[in-house]
C-alpha cells in the first residue's frame, strides 16, 4: 500500500503515519515526489489495512497495490484450482460441468422426476435446494432437512452427486452429510460467519454472486472460505440488481473471462436465476459456454407449470435435453 500525504503536511505528522507503520510489523518506505510526499510499506505478505491509518492528520489517500484477496488471486496461485465434486473436476479448462435440478425439493416424486431427467439427459450434478432463501415470508421455505433426506435419496438412485444450499451454521453438518458440494446463496454472500464455517467443513462450496456485490467483493467474499484452509471452491455469476427491470437480473458474461483472469478458482453461470425466463436459458447457456464459463447451473423441473419456486426460468424435461444436445454440439463433451 501506499500512503499519499497532503502537499501541506508536516515532518510531524510524516512521522506519525511511519511509527504507525512500524507499530504494525512494517517498514515504512518515503517516496519524495514534487511537492507531496508518499509512504510505501513494505514487507506486507497481503493486502494492509488502511483502518489503522485513517484519521491520521495528513494524509491525503490510499493507494493499495495488493487486492484484499491473495489466496483466490492469480497472482499468488497461477494454476487452475480443480474443484472435485463427487468425482466430477470443475476447473477452467476441465470439461464444461452441467449442474441441473429443481429450485426447490418439494416432494420425493418431483425430485425423483427432475433427477432421472436431469441424469437421462447428460448432467453431471444435481441441484436442489431444501433450505428456500425467499424474498417473503408467505413464499414456500423449502422442506428443511426432510427435503435433503428426499434428495439425498433421489440422487442415490440415479448417481449424482449433489449440490445444495445451506443457509445458517446450525445445519452446516446435517448438510454437509448430503451434499457433495455446500451452496452459499447469492443473499448470504457476505455472510462472513456462514462462510467462514463453510471453509472449515471441508466440503466444495458454490458461492454465488450477491445481488448488488461488485467483483472484488465477490473474490474477497471466497476469501474466507480459503482462509479457513478450503481451496474447494466454484464460483458462480447470477446475475445482479440493475436499474433494468426487463429481466430478473442483468448478466454480464464479461465476468466470465475477466475472473478467467483474475482467480484461479473456477466460474459457472447460472442463466436461470439471471433471467427468469426459460425462454432465455438455453441461448444464454450457450453463450456462457462460449466465452468460457467452466459450467452452467439450470433449474429443471418435471412440471414447471405446478413448481412451488422459480417455475417460470424451470425448463422442462424436454427443455433440458434440447440444452444439453445444444451444448454438445460445439463443446463436445459438455
Ligand atoms: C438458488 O440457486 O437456489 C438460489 C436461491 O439462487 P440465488 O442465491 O442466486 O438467488
Ligand atoms: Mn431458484
């Protein structure tokens, strides 16, 4: 980090800011410029705080030259992170992974339904959420742990692994004993405590995106789930909140290769959630795909006309396999 003083300040309050970067295990480094002076300071292994310094008298800015997310940086880890769910790699330059599923468990035959569908047509995990994050009270919460026990159940019988939301600690470890991949959803983002227990489960986590998060706050958000010692984790674009109401969320597929660049982690796109629309999901897949998502997450339902959640961006059976055949034919194999 540097520190930018005012062109006025003292030697005084210079030395203040320099004995406050020793007081924290640094060395303060003075770049004379023109008329201003600025403050290097070194021997920092990440990223420095600039909370200790701010209030100080003098200084003017901050500039910070290590971003607050050193282990999901590229910087500091150039090759992939190949996530391992169930079996299945999840990575940049892996075969493209294909996570389908309902929004919500709603009951064994439903999920038993979207699970031979979803299998059938070539997915290669199973999403399915018991625990509903909803935006009001009213709407269907979810089956809670009786809704992971269908599902866990459902994705024995058809073989896959299965990703699903957590969204409290308290039922972090009956969680956890289903799903082969733990979901942070894009409202619990930023919550620090939620994803700092994630990291110590020891499962992969898929972390979406938060609805109003930029990117930095999204990389140092997987921040803590690494910090905790878990380097199993797949990010994933949603979709934010925008001044454009036309959709459910605006989607910005440049995300896809600018986080190519930026974390080693790997990123899928989740069209359904994004759009809420159906109609929408299979082109933006696709386009996903093209500009080098490592997956995509679609929401499938056998009958989405019924589907207590999320019915209108759900594809049906018949929806997903013309997908799927899509995908295959120009990424062979996905
Ligand atoms: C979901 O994937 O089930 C979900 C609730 O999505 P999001 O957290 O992105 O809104
Ligand atoms: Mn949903």
């Amino acid at each position: 980090m540097l520190i930018v003083m005012d062109h006025n300040a003292t030697p005084e309050q210079i030395e203040v800011v320099n004995q406050r970067v020793r007081d924290l295990g640094f060395t303060p480094q003075p770049i004379p410029g023109g008329h201003r002076v600025a403050i290097g300071v070194l021997g920092n292994q990440g990223y420095v705080d600039e909370g200790p310094f701010r209030g100080l008298p003098g200084i003017r800015d901050f500039v910070h030259v290590t971003k607050p997310f050193k282990l999901v940086s590229r910087d500091f880890h150039p090759e992939d992170t190949v996530v391992r769910v169930g079996g299945v790699p999840v990575g940049w330059n892996e075969e493209p992974v294909v996570i389908a599923g309902p929004c919500a468990v709603e009951s064994a035959d439903q999920v038993l339904a979207a699970a031979r569908a979803v299998k059938a047509a070539g997915a290669h995990l199973l999403r399915g959420g018991a625990f509903k994050p909803r935006t009001g009270p009213h709407s269907f919460q979810g089956l809670g742990f009786e809704g992971l026990e269908i599902l866990a159940e459902a994705a024995r019988e058809v073989g896959l692994p299965v990703v699903t939301e957590v969204m409290r600690i308290d039922q972090l470890d009956r969680v956890a004993r289903v799903a082969d991949c733990l979901q942070v959803g894009a409202r619990n983002m930023q919550n620090f405590d939620l994803l700092k227990e994630t990291g110590r489960v020891g499962k992969p986590v898929l972390l979406k995106r938060g609805m109003s998060a930029t990117l930095d706050e999204f990389l140092a958000a997987a921040e803590y789930v690494l910090l905790e010692g878990n380097r199993q984790v797949i990010l994933c674009e949603r979709g934010i909140r925008t001044f454009e109401r036309a959709l459910r969320n605006t989607l910005d597929l440049a995300v896809v290769p600018y986080l190519r660049g930026a974390t080693h982690l790997p990123l899928i796109v989740d069209p359904s959630h994004a759009l809420g629309r159906r109609d929408l999901v299979p082109p933006v897949a696709r386009a996903a795909m093209v500009v080098g998502a490592a997956g995509v997450m679609v929401e499938v339902h056998p009958d989405p006309a019924s589907a207590l959640c999320d019915g209108p961006q759900s594809l049906d059976p018949a929806g997903f396999r013309a997908l799927m055949a899509d995908l295959r034919s120009f990424r062979p194999g996905a």
